[in-house]
C-alpha cells in the first residue's frame, strides 16, 4: 500500500504563512513587466533628442557613457563576489554584506543617468542586433532590479530565489555591457 503524505491536510486551506503560495510572486512580476514595458514603450514612442554632454576629461558622451557603465560592471561583480562570501562560497571579511549592499547601491546609481540618457536622448532602437539586444535587455535590467528589491523585502523566500534573480539581474547587465561598451571601446578605441 502506498502512503499520502499529504493525506491529512487535503482539501484543507494551506495553514496562513506555511508552504509556497505562488500567487505572492505575481506581485514582483508583475512589477518587473511594468517597469520595463513602461520604459520600452516611452523609448519607442518619444522622439529620441539626441543630446549629447560634454564632461571634462572625456572627448564625447558615448565616452564617458562607455566608462560609467564599466565601473558599473565593475561594481556589479563585487556583487557576485560579495553574495559568494555571504553565501559561504568564498572566504570573506565581516563587512560583506555592507560591501554587497554598498557595491549594490554603487552600480545602481552609476549605470541610472547612463540608462536616463540612453531612453531619453538615444531611443528604444532596433537597427542592429546587438543594439536590439541592447535595448531590450537594459528595460529588462530595470524590471529585474525593481522584482529584486522587491523580494528584498520579503522574509520566508525559498533559499533558491535571491541568487536566481540577482545572478539574472547580473547575467543582463553583463550583456548590456557587452553590447554597449565594449562594443564603444573595440570600435573607437579605449580612450576617455
Ligand atoms: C543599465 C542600463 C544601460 C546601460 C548601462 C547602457 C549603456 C550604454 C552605453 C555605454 C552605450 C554606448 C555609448 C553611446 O552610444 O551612447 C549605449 C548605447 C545605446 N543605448 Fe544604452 N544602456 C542602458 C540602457 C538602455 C536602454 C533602456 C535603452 C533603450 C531602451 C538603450 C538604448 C541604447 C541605444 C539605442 C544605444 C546606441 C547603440 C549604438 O548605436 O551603438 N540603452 N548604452
């Protein structure tokens, strides 16, 4: 005879606080699909104005764009180095999780006015692949960060969610770096 474990509880409501609930994920996807549809369709729909701004030190924008999203990048992987310490993957210093949270907040804030000024001045583009890729990820990025921030906040997740989303949100950033920067720096050279 087979046993059900789960005979006794059948037909049952899940006891208020105990065992997965799908259902509260939908809030951050749906905040997550909010946000970088919002972003993708007012990229598309606006005139792209093209401005540029000149910084001193740096011979056009997409420089000085090119070098704020690096130490964004570079930010980014004390990210994953710090959450690897956390997680007791990798030996580390007492500060790490102010490190990751510091690193965090580093990146968000360096790669937000390079993003502004993509959306705004630059447009929701398709006419390329890689600067598809490009556009549609760096909306994405947004959703993903706003899905994580989210979850932050939430206690009982399942172990698993955090260093899924937040590897995602890295894996996305790491693309757009790829498609953005490096792409400026293979192209014109690796000048400010
Ligand atoms: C984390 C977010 C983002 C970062 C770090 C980033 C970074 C960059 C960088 C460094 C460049 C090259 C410099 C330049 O040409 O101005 C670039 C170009 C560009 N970005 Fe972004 N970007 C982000 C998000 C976005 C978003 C949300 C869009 C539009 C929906 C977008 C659209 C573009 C376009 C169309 C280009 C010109 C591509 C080309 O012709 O090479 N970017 N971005």
């Amino acid at each position: 005879m087979t046993v059900d474990p789960n005979a006794a509880t059948r037909g049952f409501p899940e006891p208020a606080g105990r065992g997965p609930r799908p259902a509260r994920y939908l809030v951050p996807a749906f905040v997550a699909g909010a946000v970088a549809v919002g972003l993708g369709v007012y990229g598309k729909v606006h005139d792209p104005a093209g401005t540029a701004f000149d910084l001193a030190g740096f011979s056009s924008t997409g420089a000085v764009k090119a070098w704020m999203a690096s130490a964004a990048m570079f930010f980014a992987l004390v990210q994953l180095v710090s959450a690897l310490m956390l997680y007791g993957k990798l030996p580390g210093p007492a500060w790490s999780a102010a490190l990751h949270r510091w690193s965090g907040r580093a990146a968000f804030l360096i790669a937000v006015p390079v993003a502004v000024h993509c959306l705004y001045a630059l447009g929701y583009q398709t006419y390329e692949t890689r600067v598809m890729w490009h556009s549609v990820l760096g909306c994405f990025f947004f959703g993903a960060f706003s899905a994580k921030m989210l979850l932050l906040r939430w206690e009982r997740l399942p172990g698993w969610l955090l260093p899924i989303v937040g590897g995602l949100v890295l894996a996305v950033l790491t693309v757009i770096w790829l498609t953005s920067a490096l792409w400026f720096f293979r192209t014109f050279g690796v000048t400010t």
